[in-house]
C-alpha cells in the first residue's frame, strides 16, 4: 500500500474518532434541545437529531440515505487510489474529508437512523442554518476543496498553449 494511501486512512480515522467522540458526548451529557452558547450570538451546542439532510429534507428516509452513501463511499474509495498530497492537495484532501465526512454520519444512520448535530451557528441572524456536526464539515469542505480542484486544474489546461 502507498505511503500516501496510508497516511490518507490514517487522518480519515482521525477525522472519524473525532466525529464520533463529539457525538458520544453530545448524546450522553445533554438533554434533547438543550442549549450551551460557546460564544454568545454566534456559536450555541445544542442537541439535535436529524432523520434527514441539512434543513430535514428527506426526513426519515434511510434507505435512500443508505443507498447514497453506500455509492459514494465506493466513488471516494475509488478515488482514494489517486490521492496524492505532495502534487494533488486539493483533490486528495478533498477526497479524504468527503470519505470522513461521509462515513461518520453513515455510522449513525445504521446504528441509530438518525445523526446527531450539535454545532448551532447564528450567520448574521439567520436563524434557520441548519445545526450540524464535524461530519458535516468534513463534507462541505472537502466538496469545496474537491470542485476548487477540478475547476483550477481546467482553468490551467484552458490557459496552456496548445502544442
């Protein structure tokens, strides 16, 4: 196995323990809804479970989620052959963010068919961002590093002289 392959499980274990230890604690130390502002009018822990997607769309749909995930999972770890962070840092820490983030809500949906979220964060008064957790964020950054990749890497073939 690549060196890099093997650093790349490594962080995605990392990345899921903590998911997982965040969690832990969340649903054993607070109550349901209960509230712990970290930061006042920006940052509030509140126990949350969600049986869908961001804002519950698809609320309760499980096989569907199962069937998504299952299929993206084998995508990542597909792609996880090609990561590479000496040459592709974008691409390989968005893959490895995607597969952490990813895993880490699947292992809630299968044992308990519903995750937990806890992050409650006030953007400028907007009250209805949904409440998330370090899953979620390993998912929305490594999209992001994942399309900024793909779109720079066609930006620079765009701008090379044809030979």
């Amino acid at each position: 196995m690549k060196r890099q392959t093997i650093f790349a499980i490594l962080v995605i274990v990392a990345l899921l323990a903590i998911d997982q230890l965040t969690k832990y604690l969340v649903a054993t130390t607070m109550e349901l809804g209960e509230q712990i502002v970290v930061i006042p009018n920006f940052i509030t822990l509140t126990s949350h479970r969600n049986t869908g997607a961001a804002w519950g769309i698809l609320d309760g749909n499980m096989t569907f989620f199962y069937i998504i995930t299952v299929f993206a999972a084998g995508l990542f770890v597909y792609l996880l052959k090609d990561v590479d962070m000496s040459e592709k840092r974008l691409y390989s820490a968005g893959v490895i963010l995607m597969i952490a983030g990813g895993f880490g809500n699947f292992i809630d949906r299968l044992l308990f068919q519903e995750v937990v979220d806890f992050l409650d964060v006030d953007l400028w008064s907007y009250t209805t961002f949904p409440i998330f957790n370090v899953a979620d964020i390993c998912l929305v950054v490594g999209m992001i590093a994942f399309a900024t990749d793909i779109v720079l890497e066609d930006v620079i073939k765009w701008k090379k002289p044809s030979a």
